[in-house]
C-alpha cells in the first residue's frame, strides 16, 4: 500500500500502474478495469491533466485534478460519485456481486464525462469509436475485458444502450453551449493561451477583457475599427513565421519584413568592412 495517495488508493495504484505499462501495452494489466477507467480520462481530458497532477500531488485548485475533470461541466456531484465508486470497486475487488453496480456506474459517468467535452469540443468520429472500444460491451474482441464483462454484466446492452442514447440526445440537443457572439475565433484564444472552454463560461464582460489582451497580443490597437479582420491576418501571419510581429496589414508586414532585412543587411556590411581594415 502507498502511504502518499492521490485521491485515494485506488487512483494512485491505477496511475501508477498505467505510467509502469503504458510502453508495454500487451501486458494484462494495462487491460485491467481500473487502468482502463484512467485511460479513458486519458483520451477525454488528455494525459498533462490526469498525470501531472499525479507527479505533483496537486488534487483541488486550479491545474488540480478535479479543476482538470470539471473543465468540460462536470458537476460537484458526479466528481465526487466518481471517485467514490471507483474507491469502492477497488476495494471490493474480489466480490463480484457487490462490484456490478460500481463497474456500470463508473462507465457511466465516463459516458457523461465523454458527452460534456463532446458538447464543448469537436470531436472525429475516430475518437468516438476509440472512446467507444474501451468500454464493456458484449462484442468486445479483447479477452481480458471479454471476460470481466462476462463476470459482472453478462448478456446486458445497459452500457452500450446508455451510451447510444446520450449521443443520440447530444446530437439532437443543438444549444448545449449557448453561443456567444462577443467571442473570437478559437485558434485567437489557444494561441494567446487562453482556454476556449474557460473563455466561453465567462460572463460578457469578462469576454471582453480577454479579447483586448488577444488583441494586444497579435499587436493589434485597440482603435482599429477593423480589428477582427486584421486578427485572422495576424493569426495567418503567425501560424505561419511563429511570431506576433504583425500589423495584421500584410504590406504592411512586408515593409516591416524588408525593413528588418535590409537593417541586418547594413549591419553585416558595416562589421565587413570593419574587419577588412
């Protein structure tokens, strides 16, 4: 047993045992149900939000582990539920009967973890089906989750059926994110460094603000009356030189570019001469 836990034991020793596998894929253990619930926040959160914290030993507050598991909208509630049944299913591991109601519940607030960032997020149907193939379902090809399968959910559709309908609902459900039209474009605010997720929580205002630092970041002033159109140059301009020394104004860059050409130019031929006397 470790004596520092993260979270509580089961998480500890069900990270633990991903970092130990995870070049090893073949190996059971990677198949076993707690890896695989870790794998799972793997794909939906990404692995920096569900191992750092882990590394760092940082549970609550912002980079923490349930600021990271919240970003999407998960509440309070299902963020404790969480945790709790999967403390639970490890510590009744060898009881099958009374594991059965945690390895459902556990998948399904997987499910809805899935849902809120598919809500938030565009998402290919390649990831669908990869998030879809870690679940537990009657047709499973891989023996080891085949057989815990068997064990605790024989013959049942309930997970395949829950998840099924909470895409189906998603899909249908077009203002899950109320849209907001103070907002930029994506690509703006992640490459300012600013989290699209957060930014679209925020209250107007609070919008607003963050917009002026965007702007302030790709150098564009706060006069411009044509500041969004000079934003998609200046995002061009970055994506595709690296930086943000752009007016957003592409001649305009272009003298700047000559410019500083022809300042480097007169720098190497005054240090040439220089040396030849």
């Amino acid at each position: 047993m470790q004596e520092n836990k993260f979270i509580n034991e089961a998480f500890s020793i069900a990270i633990d045992k991903y970092l130990k596998n995870k070049d090893n894929p073949n190996n059971k253990e990677f198949d076993s149900f707690l890896v695989i619930v870790i794998r799972i926040l793997i794909l939906i959160y990404g692995e920096l939000d569900i191992i750092n914290p882990y590394r760092t030993n940082h549970e609550t507050g912002l980079g923490g582990f349930d600021t990271n598991l919240k970003k999407y909208g998960l509440s309070d509630e299902q963020f404790e539920d969480f945790k709790n049944q999967v403390l639970f299913y490890y510590q009744n591991e060898n009881n099958d009967e009374i594991m059965k109601s945690s390895f459902i519940k556990i998948q399904k607030l997987l499910i809805d973890m899935f849902i809120l960032k598919k809500s938030h997020v565009l998402i290919s149907d390649d990831e669908v089906q990869m998030f879809k193939s870690l679940l537990y379902f009657e047709a499973d090809e891989n023996l080891e989750k085949k057989n815990l399968y068997n064990r605790l959910t024989p013959n049942s559709n309930e997970i395949l059926d829950y998840l099924n309908s909470k895409l189906f609902e998603q899909r249908h459900h077009f203002n899950l994110t109320e849209y907001k039209d103070v907002a930029l474009s994506q690509e703006a605010y992640q490459i300012a460094g600013f989290n699209i997720v957060e930014v679209m929580n925020m209250s107007d205002k609070d919008i607003e603000n963050v917009n002026n630092k965007v702007y302030h970041f790709f150098r564009i002033k706060d006069s411009d009356l044509n500041k969004r159109k000079r934003l998609e140059s200046a995002i061009e301009y970055y994506k595709k030189y690296g930086n943000t020394l752009t007016s957003g104004n592409g001649y305009v860059d272009m003298l700047l570019l000559s410019g500083m050409i022809a300042t480097g130019m007169m720098v190497i031929t005054i240090i040439v001469i220089n040396f030849m006397r």
